[in-house]
C-alpha cells in the first residue's frame, strides 16, 4: 500500500519529541521555511524546554507528548528520545495519522520494529528512521564504488567506532554506536548478516557494555569486524573495505579527504582521493524524509532496513550472553 502524500510544495508541520543532546540539532534542521516548520517541541525536562525558548524564540514548547498527537496541525512528528520509548511514541504517532522520522534503532526488539512496519503500511505514513551515516555524502560515494565493482569482490570490511563517551544508560555501546556501521554495511554490501559473534566488557554501567567486539557474516563469506566502545581516549570514525580488486578507506574524523581508493598495487602508490561533495548528513536526512512525506516516496532507511539493523543488534547481544559463540541474525532469542 503506497504512502499518501501530502503534495509538492507543501509546508511540512513538525512536532520534534525530545530536547536533549540530538533534539536541538533535529528543530534547527525542520525550522526551515518553506519546506517545513517546528509547530511544537515536546520535552519533560523543563530545562531544556527552556533552552529550546532560548535558542528557538517562539517555537512552542509542551511537557506532554498528547499535545503533539492530538494536534490536527501536526502533519509530522520526529522522536529522538531515549531507545526504550521509541516503539510507544511511534506506534502513537503512526495512530494518530502522523509521518514519523524516529532516531536510530527504531526499537530495541525487531518484533516491535515489524508492528510498527506493518502499522505505517496500513495507516499510508511514512516511517523513517534516523540513521544518519546513509546521508553522508562520502559513504553513498563508497557504496556508488562498491556497487559498480570497482573493488571486485569484497572480502572483508573493518569498521571502528569509538571515543571517550558519552556514556548511555539505555542502551550499550553495540546499540548505540554500532547500529551506524552495521545499517552501512547492510547498505553497502545490500544484505543483512547471516550470523553474528561478538564479546563485550561491562565496567561503569551493569548490564550494559561499554566496549563490544563483534564480527559479522554476511552473505558470499563477506566478513565484518565491527569495534565500538565508549572508553577510548581517541575518537575514531574509521572502516576498511577490502575486494579482490581494489580497497577503500573512509575516515569520518577527516572533512577534507574522508574517502581514499587503493587498487591492487597500492603498495607502489596507486591510491585515488575522490573529491567528497559538501553536505551536512543531518539536513541530507531531513530533506530526505520531507520530501517522502510530500511525494510519498519510500524512504531510503526505512523501517524495513532498521528493522535489519535490530535483528543483528539482538544477534550480537545473544552472542555476547554465550561467551561469543555465533548467533544467527533473526533466530531464536
């Protein structure tokens, strides 16, 4: 069932949910007459409501999220709230006729990712969610590479995400920096992963682990070693792609040459820098998701690819609570 557009050139009204590290980022993006407006920013915290006053001026504010629901002036709403609330608010918007971009995982069980899946299908909305690597121009410019087979087969990919914080309490560090290289992996290599091993250590928040070290099996024995961990001293924002026929890097950390080619002979020094095109990935995403709600077009990350994304998230956890013994992505957990 397609979704139903609002129409071209209609001035999307936004109900932004949740004012804290990210929400601010979100309400600058979708105040941008005339492709969009911020009709109301919802946040318990009365302190950031009043942050939002100050950096917003007249942007309305509200403590309840029934405010954003019930308004027949919001056409769409925007969740960036902590994981555990996502799939309740989602599901509430989708019900109440909303589109809806939610931050990323879109929930913290694939089950309740599907409902909301199957939910958006019948209600003709939209569902988005926020996985901002898929907009960052150097990483489609990879997948434009990988795609046409400039690097040939792959072999493996090598991907590393850390730094000293911040620490999350909902959700480990697999959830929380992970989940942005395995949604580039799916993308890039166009598939989920088949298993999924993995170990983690927990040392500032019990139950949850600060550092974790998994390795992804993919399809056609592609292999992915994915490192993310809260406790580094050195932010890190690095993936390796390796092909029979050529390789990639892509340092995240680098705004002026994020992304470098090496073909076979690299060693004598054939390595081509591409010239990365400008773009801020977070207004990209945003744009994106404006323009599906008004040409009803399906989004590029979409609750389908998140819902891959959580189904080796689950994998990863269940091999973690097993010693690191492999764990088939979508099996039993």
């Amino acid at each position: 069932m397609a979704t139903q557009p609002l129409g071209v050139g209609h001035l999307v009204r936004v109900a932004v949910i949740g004012a804290g590290h990210w929400g601010p980022n979100l309400i600058r993006n979708f105040e941008a007459p005339p492709a969009s407006t911020v009709k109301l920013v919802v946040d318990r915290d009365a302190d950031r409501l009043r942050q939002v006053r100050d950096r917003f001026p007249g942007t309305p504010v509200a403590e309840d999220a029934g405010a954003a629901l019930s308004d027949p002036g919001v056409d769409a709403v925007v969740i960036a709230t902590p994981t555990a609330t996502h799939h309740g608010l989602a599901r509430a918007a989708l019900e109440a006729g909303k589109h809806v971009l939610v931050e990323k995982p879109i929930t913290n069980d694939s089950r309740q990712a599907q409902e909301l899946i199957a939910l958006a299908e019948r209600r003709q909305r939209v569902l988005m969610v926020g996985h901002v690597f898929l907009f960052n121009p150097a990483v489609r410019q990879a997948h434009a590479a990988i795609a046409s087979g400039q690097l040939g087969r792959i072999h493996y990919l090598s991907m590393i995400r850390t730094n000293l914080g911040p620490i999350r309490a909902d959700v480990n560090a697999a959830w929380d920096l992970m989940s942005h290289d395995i949604s580039i992996c799916n993308h890039w290599l166009g598939a989920e992963p088949e298993a999924a091993s993995a170990i983690g250590g927990t040392w500032l928040n019990a139950g949850r682990e600060d550092a974790v070290f998994a390795t992804l099996r993919y399809p056609a024995g592609v292999l992915a070693n994915v490192q993310a961990s809260w406790l580094s001293p050195r932010k890190t924002r690095d993936i390796t792609v390796v092909g029979d026929r050529g390789m990639l890097t892509f340092d995240d950390l680098n705004v002026v040459e994020p992304l470098r080619l090496y073909d076979r002979q690299a060693r004598a020094g054939n390595v081509a820098i591409p010239r990365t095109s400008p773009g801020e990935p977070l207004r990209n995403q945003c744009a994106h998701f404006l323009d599906c709600v008004r040409t009803g077009q399906r989004p590029s990350s979409g609750g389908s690819e998140s819902a891959a994304v959580v189904r080796a998230l689950e994998a990863i956890d269940r091999s973690m609570r097993e010693h690191g013994r492999e764990q088939r992505v979508g099996g039993d957990r």
